[in-house]
C-alpha cells in the first residue's frame, strides 16, 4: 500500500496549549478550553450542547486577553475561531 505524506493547508503554525477560556455573547459566558492557538485563531472545546454564536467576545484569563472571535468551523465539540483583534485590554 503506497502512503502519502501529509499536506499541511494552515497558513500558520500552531502552538499547542491547554487554557481555560470565556466565551462571552451578550449576558451569557460559557466555559472552554483553548486546545491550540495562533496569532490569527485558535481550537476551543466547548459543551456540544451549548449553542455558540458565530461571533463572540473570548476571554483568555492565563493571557491576560480578551479578543473578538469568528468561528470558522464547527466539529462536536471543536471550534475553529477566527482572532481579529489581538488583547482589547487598556
């Protein structure tokens, strides 16, 4: 059986980490986690019973960072999110 080798399609590497993390939308906040990250994005695990918005407010406390999210895919319990702005703290 011929094997193939893995093609990487990220445009950025990834660091992976385990952190504790908000998603905050409206009066809501959830608890996840931040299984890897970049300076464009990350992978969160969150409850797959818990609806989460397209689009949303994630804070990251072991950063000390807030950052606006786009979530880019959706797999079970992963999202994929979009960063757009690094830390929004003063």
């Amino acid at each position: 059986m011929t094997t193939f080798p893995h093609s990487e399609r990220r445009l950025h590497a990834r660091e992976f980490v385990l952190k504790e993390a908000i998603i905050a939308t409206g009066a809501a906040r959830v608890r996840c986690s931040v299984r890897n990250q970049h300076d464009h994005g990350a992978e969160l695990r969150v409850d797959p019973q818990v609806q989460i918005p397209d689009r949303f407010t994630l804070i990251v406390p072991d950063d000390d960072a807030t950052y606006l999210a786009v979530v880019r895919w959706r797999r079970n319990e992963r999202l994929g999110v979009q960063v757009f702005s690094n830390s929004l703290k003063g």
